[in-house]
C-alpha cells in the first residue's frame, strides 16, 4: 500500500491533478477526463442532429413542400444521418470504452495518451466543418441518406 | 419450424422465352426528372401500357445519368445507363395499374418522377394506342413547372439543383451514342 501511494505522489508521476475542473475544457491526456469529452461534445451534436430531424418532421406535417424547399430538405436529410453517425454514435462510443476500457483492465492510461487527446479534438473542427456547409452558395451535400 | 407466410406472385416475369407470343418494342426514355415512353408509329405517350401476357421488349433510354426501372408489383428492377440501349423483356401476367418508380434516388425533384403502368388485354391496349394517336395526352411536366415557379415556403435557399429537361420524346430524346448507332 505504501508503495502505491509513495507512486501516486512522487515528483516524476505524469497524473495530473484531479481536482481541477477546466481540464475538461482543455487538452488533457487523462483517459477519463478525454471520455467525459467525447461524451459530452457527442450529446451536444446529438442535439444538433436532433433539431435537423424536427425540421424534417415539421416539412413532413403536410404533404405540400411550405416548410423548406426540396434541396435544403434533401441536405437536411443527409446532414441529419452524417451527423448522427459520425458525430454521435461513434464518439459516444469512443467516449464510453476511453472512460471504461483502462479501468476494466487495470492499466494507468491509454496506450499512446497524448495521440488519443489529438484524436478527441480532431471532432470538434470536424463537426463544424460539417455544419458549416449550410453557409455555401450551393448548400449541402444532398444524396439523402 | 415456422412456415412462411404466403407471398403474392409476382405480377411479370422478365424472360426471353421464343415460345411466347411477342408484342412490339416499346422504347423507354428516361432522365432527369421524367420518364416518356414511345409505341410504334411514333405514337408518344408518359404512360406505359402493356398488352397482359405478351412478351413486350422494352428498349431504354437514359439521357443523363444512371436511373432504375423499377415496378414493386413486377418484382423486376432494371438499371438504365446513359449510353447503350438497355433492353428488357417484360411478360405481364394480371391486368392492373401499377406505378412505375425510379430506385435510385437522384436529387432535387426526384420525388415527381415516376409514371403509371397500365396491363390490360390486347384489345384494349390497340383501342388506346389508336385513341392516342388520333390525341396525344401529356401530363405537365412537374419537375418542370416547379423549377420555373417554386412554391412558397418559409425557407428558400436558392441552392443549386440541375435543370429539368424540357419534355422532349423521340428522335431528339435519344443520347447521341445511341442515335448514332441507329440512323
């Protein structure tokens, strides 16, 4: 026992402090702190996604096209399903086995800490690369889904 | 074990069986967003009617990109490709009206394409390739209408979508390659 906490507290220990909030908000290495990440900036494009399909769903009411015109509602379409595929399901997952994984098997941290926080933050711009092509002249891509 | 529920027959079989009796070639056009079909004599017409258990070659026609000839109630999808002329054998086997639907989904006005089917006997189907010929019945193009008068929604944006075709049947309807290779 001794030996564990002499590790914990030594000056050559790469943990970092636990009782700091903003290391969620900032590029942090810890596994648990990137799965609460992942968890969290899926939910919000969870949302995102949620509001496309209430849009979908406001034009489908009526059978007549007063809602949003036939491009928008097709990209509309197509972004909802990228969305929720991309930017949902899969970093909801990644977040779940970042958080769960070391722990069930006993292990300090992730293999490669830094490479999996540089992966977590490749999402956000991602995702607002995404959205942001309902700015463009020519609008989203609009294959359906 | 479970038994499987009983399905419906299909409604047309696709084969080249030389026994049967054959009807006349039909020529299918098909392109963005509209399907036109041309009967011997140059009667034209945006429905497609076939004689009931007739072999009737269908020979197609894309103009732009890759469509479907697809029939639910026939069970028989065909893909048409803009170039080579596409030909399938159809044998209908129950009078009845049908839709036919494009199976590949293509853009803006996708959801205005299509086109009703009617099988009916011999007879029936002459009656209605002499009343055409004598008036020729078009529908609007609806892909069309819409382009030059979108209806009114709260939000228009104007994106890009590609042109609708101006409904022409015919010689002028053929893809080069194609026109070509007959004349």
């Amino acid at each position: 026992m001794d030996n564990i906490i002499g590790y914990r507290e030594s000056s050559t220990s790469q943990n970092e402090p636990e009782n700091n909030w903003r290391r969620y908000f900032s590029f942090s290495t810890d596994h648990k702190v990137i799965g609460v990440q992942y968890m969290v900036m899926s939910f919000i494009f969870f949302l995102v996604g949620g509001l496309l399909a209430m849009v979908i769903r406001a034009k489908l009411i009526t059978p007549q096209s007063n809602v949003v015109d036939r491009p928008l509602y097709n990209g509309l379409f197509t972004l909802h399903g990228t969305i929720m595929i991309f930017l949902w399901i899969i970093p909801f997952n990644a977040g779940i086995s970042n958080y769960l994984v070391p722990l069930m098997i006993g292990v300090r941290d992730i293999a490669f800490p830094l490479l999996n926080a540089i992966s977590f933050w490749m999402i956000p711009p991602r995702g607002i690369l995404l959205l942001s092509s309902f700015l463009l002249p020519n609008g989203t891509a609009q294959s359906g889904w | 074990m479970h038994t499987l529920p009983k399905s419906e027959p299909a409604y047309a079989v696709a084969s080249d069986d030389k026994r049967k009796p054959a009807s006349e070639t039909i020529e299918v056009f098909v392109k963005q967003w509209d399907w036109s079909f041309r009967y011997p004599n140059n009667i034209t017409g945006d429905e497609l009617h076939l004689p009931v258990n007739l072999r009737t070659p269908l020979n197609m026609h894309a103009k732009d990109v890759l469509h479907s000839f697809y029939v639910p109630e026939f069970r028989l999808q065909q893909y048409i490709m803009p170039g080579p002329n596409i030909n399938l054998i159809v044998t209908p086997k129950h009078i009845g009206r049908h839709r036919l639907k494009d199976a590949l989904f293509k853009g803006t006005y996708f959801t205005l394409m299509g086109a009703n089917i009617q099988v009916e006997s011999l007879e029936e189907y002459n009656q209605w390739l002499t009343k055409t010929e004598k008036e020729p019945k078009m529908r609007k193009n609806q892909a069309l209408a819409e382009y030059s008068q979108s209806p009114k929604t709260w939000f228009k944006t104007g994106w890009y979508t590609v042109v609708p075709y101006q409904r022409a049947i015919g010689r002028s309807a053929l893809p080069t390659a194609v026109s070509k290779e007959n004349t």
